[in-house]
C-alpha cells in the first residue's frame, strides 16, 4: 500500500485531528483497512467533476499543489474564492485519508476520501477530539469503546453524524445527561450503551431511534421502567439485557416487539416473567436467567423456530422441564450445563435432530444417557464437563458420532 507519510507521522497527523493518544483497548471488529483501490484524490475528483473548462485548469492546478503540499493560490474574486474553498476542504480530505492510511486506525474511506467508518480501538479519545468529527456527514460506523475520556458533553459533537449506522459506546463513562444528543441520529441501526452508566431515565431519549435494530443495554443500571420507552422501536430484532436490573414486569413491554434475538441471562426474571415471551414467535436466540424452572420453559414451548436455547446454570429445572423442549426441532444449539436435567431428561432432547452444540456439563447424566444421544447425527460438539461419564461409554458415543467433539471426556 503507498504510503504518503511515515507510519509515525501518520498517527500523529490523524492524533491531532481527533486529538487521541496510545492507549490499549478491547480487540476491535474486525474492519478492512483502507487502501489504495478504494480512495482517489478529491481534489483531482473535484477536477474531473466540473462542466467549466476554465475550473478544470484552475481545479488541476489546485490538485497538484496539494498533492506536493504547495500552498493553495490566493483567490482574486469571489468566483475564486468559492473555489479555493471547495479546493481547501478537498485537501484536508486528503490529508485525513493518506493519515488514516499510515496510522493505526481501522477505518474506510469512499471515493471522495471522507471517512465511512472510523474504529479509536488502540487510542485515547477525549471530548475535545470527538469535536473534530463535526461534519463527517458521510460517517457510517463509529467505535469508540473503552474511551474513558469521553463524557455526556462529548455527544454534542455527534448530533450532525446524520449518516451513523452504527455507534458503540460500551465501557465509557457516559450517563443519562446529554443524551438526548443521539435523538438527531435518526439513521442509527446499531447502538451498543453496554457498561455505561445509562438508566432507564436515559431510555426515553432512545425511543426516537425508530430505525433501530440493535440495541445492546448490558451490564448498564436499566430497570423495568425504562423498558416502557423502547414499545415504539418496532425495528428491533437484536436486544442484550444480559446483568441488568430488569426482572419480570419489565418484558410485558417487548411483548409485541418482532425480537429474533434476546439475552436475559444475570437479570431478575423469573418463570413468571417467560408469560411474556409466548407471543415472540419470531425468536430464534433465547438466553434465559439462572432463575428459570420448569414452569418458565413451558412458556419456551411456543417458540418453534429458536435455533438457540441456554438455560445454562438453572438449577431448579429438572427433567420435566425439559420435556417441554420436545418440540423446538429448529434447535441448532441448546445449553442445560448446570441444571438437573438427568438419563430420563435426555429422552426429550434425542428428538431434536438439528443439534449442532449441546452442553450437558455439571448435570447428573450417566453412561446410562448416552445411548439416546447416539440419535444426533449433526452433533458437533458435546460437552460432558463434570458428568458421571465413564471412559468407555464416551468411546462408544465418539464412534457413534466420529464428527463430533466430546469436551470433558478425558481417559484420565
């Protein structure tokens, strides 16, 4: 890839237009870094755009003094004047496009050099930095998790992003105060507030976001109430309330959601809150809280097309509860690690021939069990961590289903 500047100067040079510094951070998504193919000088662009023969010369000639970082000409008139500006503007595009190529950044650029998505992963970011992203109108993506230098008055900078998709925030010290801020981004389908500090007072300000489709609110201090306010966010197909403050009451309001995917796993709901979830047929990824018996898995039983199941460290649900999972044939992936499933349990999952992933670890199956999973031939991994398994019967089982990793099944 050709570079402009040295990889130094390069993270300095995009540093000191966003104002970040080293520091680590989570791994980011994975994001294609920008190359060569994908930008051209927008101000040659500029160049190739105009109709008037006399702007194409002045236009080229702007283009080659930035491309050898020649001062821009003095505008004579105002006619020139419009044009030095547009010029100017093309320039600092360019220079933020070959800085974003030499530095550390992930980011992408389109044709015109203005930056689609932009990931700070590896970076200290501060308020004073998010202001320099004023104007990037073409900015599609923007990650900035674990910035602990951002605060509730650093949103203000994101109001005229009208672009952004997508907006993580995860891990940073942003709260309720100043956010009605991303109420203007009305383009928004993904929005990660996981690990922030906002509330459910926050949730009012999220329910403008019709266009929605993600939302990711764990490990935040959301309650019942503030579940009320995303009722109108009829988009959504993706919510995580994985070890948050919301119990039972609270799913009463995503009753009529067209969720296909919800974590609830480290929330207060009980067997009373699953009542709820009868209506969400269109389910697909059901991860329950540890609090569930079996009475909420018989609200489970209408979900006929969840291709994911974990109920993973329920202990109070036993063998009947799981009866109830006959019927969920569509389950690729079913998770009963750590509840009271036994031998007699495994009849009801033998049926469930799209298993691809099950775990049974700290249950009390036995050698006796196994034969009934003898059935699952798309079985890709079993995990038998912490059972009464014998050696010889997980043999048996391994030739059986030789496509199919046995976790826990050591001869020793």
């Amino acid at each position: 890839m050709r570079q402009l500047f040295r990889a130094g100067i390069g993270v300095m040079v995009v540093c000191a237009w966003v104002g970040c510094s080293d520091a680590p951070t989570a791994e980011a998504p994975d994001i294609e870094a920008v190359t060569d193919e994908e930008t051209v000088s927008p101000v040659a662009a500029a160049a190739t755009d105009s109709s008037d023969s006399k702007d194409d010369v002045l236009l080229a000639a702007l283009a080659e003094a930035a491309e050898n970082n020649d001062p821009l000409p003095v505008a004579k008139d105002e006619k020139d004047k419009k044009k030095v500006e547009v010029a100017k503007a093309a320039q600092d595009a360019l220079d933020l496009t070959e800085a974003l190529k030499a530095s550390a950044l992930r980011a992408r650029v389109d044709g015109n050099g203005k930056p689609i998505v932009l990931d700070f992963h590896g970076r200290y970011l501060t308020d004073q930095g998010l202001a320099k992203l004023k104007g990037q109108t073409t900015l599609q993506q923007l990650f900035l998790n674990r910035q602990e230098g951002i605060t509730d008055i650093g949103l203000e900078h994101l109001k005229g992003l009208t672009a952004l998709r997508t907006l993580h925030l995860s891990e940073t010290p942003i709260g309720d105060s100043n956010l009605e801020a991303l109420a203007t981004l009305k383009a928004l389908q993904e929005l990660d507030l996981s690990g922030t500090k906002v509330s459910s007072a926050g949730l009012e300000h999220i329910k403008s976001l019709t266009a929605l489709i993600e939302l990711n609110l764990s490990r935040s201090p959301v309650t019942d109430s503030g579940l009320v306010y995303l009722k109108l966010l009829t988009k959504l197909q993706r919510l995580d309330l994985a070890n948050t403050e919301v119990g039972s009451a609270g799913l009463e309001s995503l009753s009529a959601l067209k969720l296909a995917e919800l974590r609830l796993d480290g929330t207060r709901v009980d067997d009373a809150g699953l009542t709820h979830l009868k209506s969400m047929t269109s389910l697909r990824q059901l991860v329950l809280s540890a609090g569930i018996g079996d009475k909420g898995l018989e609200s489970v039983k209408p979900l006929t097309g969840l291709v994911r199941l974990d109920v993973g460290g329920s202990g109070t649900i036993s063998d009947v509860g799981v009866e109830h999972l006959k019927g969920l044939t569509a389950l690729q992936r079913l998770d009963l690690s750590g509840t009271g499933v036994t031998d007699s349990g495994l009849l009801s999952v033998k049926g469930l021939g799209n298993l691809q992933r099950l775990n049974l670890a700290r249950t009390q199956i036995t050698d006796s069990g196994l034969r009934h999973l003898r059935a699952l031939s798309n079985l890709r991994e079993l995990d038998l961590t912490e059972t009464k398994m014998r050696p010889g019967a997980v043999r048996q089982l391994q030739a059986a289903l030789p496509n199919c990793q046995i976790l826990g099944s050591d001869d020793g």
